[in-house]
C-alpha cells in the first residue's frame, strides 16, 4: 500500500502589519529629515530619522512618530531588538499612540512572546477600536497560542471592520479548516480571492481544502496560482508534489518536491516526502539519502514509520 506523504499544512500570514506614523508636521517639507523618515525606506530612512529625533525640532508627540517609524525600519531589517527600543521610545513620549503598541506587539510575536504581543495588540485596540490590523495581528497571536476562539472572534471584528479585508477572510478560514468547518473555510478562501486575485495564501489553503475533499484537479490548479503569483513559494510546490502523488504522476512528484528543495535546502519535509516518491519508483539508494536527510534536518522524521520501510 502507498505510503501517506507527510501532513503538508498552509499558513496563515499578516497582511500589512507596520504602521507607520504621520502628522502635519512631518509632512511640512520633502527637504525634511522627519518627512523623509517617513516617507523613505531601509537605512536611508533609519539615517532620516535619526537625525531628525537628535535635531531638537520635534514635540514629544512628533518625536514618538520619529521612534515609531525608525522602529518600523528596523524591523523590516529583522533587528526585533532595536525596534522594541524605539517602540518603548516612543509609547514613554506618547502613551496614546496606538501604532507603537501594535507595532511593538508585532516584534514580541517575532521574538516569540506572544502573551506581551497579546497584551499590546489589546491596548492598541483600547486606544483605537477601530483599528482592522490591531485585531487581525491579535487573531494571529491567538491562533499561534492554539486559541482557536479568541483567533476567530478576532478575524471576525477585523471583517466587521473591514469587510474587504481579504486576508482576515483566509485566516478565518484556517481557523474554519482547524475547527473542521471545511465549507465554512471554502467560502472564506473564495472570498479572499475574490476581493485579492494575487492573494497567494488564499489560493495555498484552498488547495489544501480541495485535496482534502479529493478534488486533486482543483487543487494542483490552485497550486498552480500560487506558484504562478510567487514562484519562490517552496511550501507550493511540496503540496503540489503531494497532490501529484496522489494521482499517480511520480515524476512531476518529484520535480516538485525538488522544486522545493531548491528553493530551500534545509526543507526537511521536502526531502522526506521525495525519499517516498523514490521509494514508490523503486530508487532505494536515492530513497534513503533523501530520508537520512531529512533526520538530519529535523530528527522528528526519525520516528516516523518510514523508517522501518525504507531500511527493509
């Protein structure tokens, strides 16, 4: 009997999560360097507004949209601690700026503490209970923290909020798929697409959803979207790879998979589903590399029953 490949899952991801902060001041002048911290990006913008946090020109309320923004440039960088630095900054200078809370909450989650995003995410919504992404990057925090309910009361405020807010929709869905809710999470990647054609989570998860109602066809089509938006989507092609499997078609099975190595050399779950499509095409010795990889990678495979299967 063919082996089951091992369970490929989608992701649910935050849309437009910083949020960078203006007032009539900034924007009094592009020769500004607190227009330009705005308005500009990466370390031209870090430099910007620097300068203009040590001019000595700005109010307390101006010089926390300053922090704020620099922070926001240094998280896009990947350097969390600096940007909870300016974040802090920026909430000591004006406690009510709620962009700073939300902000600073993206950068907990990021380092992994999602009870202190939790916790900001919560006063970003006190100080603005209008605010869609506040409670779509709560959502998310719920959601890591396996909270499915608080997860779903949240992506559903965000659409309340904003009814075109096309990712909240495939994240509810997600939440819909875990709870087991397979047509309630269909409508809702439908509807993500139809508010974002180019929205390639949407397209990831509703393949999913088909492959696991057995409709290979449609699936492998939204896999096809997916690859086709963001063809450096690695966990695209491992589903994609599954989905051909599945139909029998070993070889655009292994392409795929290959694809998704490619794209990312330490996927371990890329190399273990190809050492079982080498194992189902008779290549032992390339059967075995591939899961011996895949152990090294990630030592959980180790425990799987391949193991047994692929030594005899």
């Amino acid at each position: 009997m063919a082996k089951n490949l091992a369970a490929i899952v989608g992701a649910a991801i935050a849309a437009a999560v910083l949020t960078v902060a203006i007032s009539p001041v900034l924007a009094a002048t592009v020769q500004d360097d607190g227009n330009s911290c705005v308005r500009d990006s990466g370390d031209a913008a870090i430099s910007a507004c620097t300068r203009a946090i040590g001019s000595n020109l700005y109010s307390h309320s101006d010089l926390a949209l300053l922090y704020n923004n620099r922070g926001v440039e240094y998280a896009n960088k990947g350097d969390v601690d600096r940007a909870i630095a300016d974040y802090d900054q920026a909430i000591a200078l004006d406690p009510k700026l709620a962009a700073a809370y939300n902000n600073r909450g993206l950068a907990y989650k990021a380092k992994g503490g999602l009870d202190r995003a939790i916790a900001d995410f919560s006063a970003a919504i006190a100080l603005d209970p209008k605010d869609a992404k506040a409670y779509e990057n709560r959502g998310l925090a719920y959601h890591n923290k396996g909270d499915l309910d608080r997860a779903m009361a949240d992506f559903n405020q965000v659409i309340a909020l904003d009814p075109k807010f096309a990712l909240a929709y495939n994240n509810r869905g997600f939440v819909y798929d875990e709870q087991g809710d397979a047509d309630r999470a269909m409508a809702d990647y439908n509807q993500a697409i139809a508010l974002d054609p180019k929205l390639a989570e949407a397209y990831q998860n509703r393949g999913l959803a088909y492959r696991a109602k057995g409709d290979l066809d449609r699936a492998i089509t939204d896999y096809d979207v997916v690859i086709l938006l963001n063809p450096k989507y690695a966990l695209a092609y491992n589903n994609r790879g599954a989905a051909y499997y599945a139909k029998g078609d070993l070889d655009r099975a292994i392409a795929d998979f290959s694809a998704a190595i490619a794209l990312n050399a330490k996927d371990a779950l890329a190399y273990y589903n190809r050492s079982i499509v080498y194992k189902a095409k008779g290549d032992q010795a390339r059967a075995v590399a591939d899961y011996q990889e895949a152990i090294r990678l990630d030592p959980k495979y180790a425990v799987t029953d391949a193991i047994s299967s692929l030594r005899h």
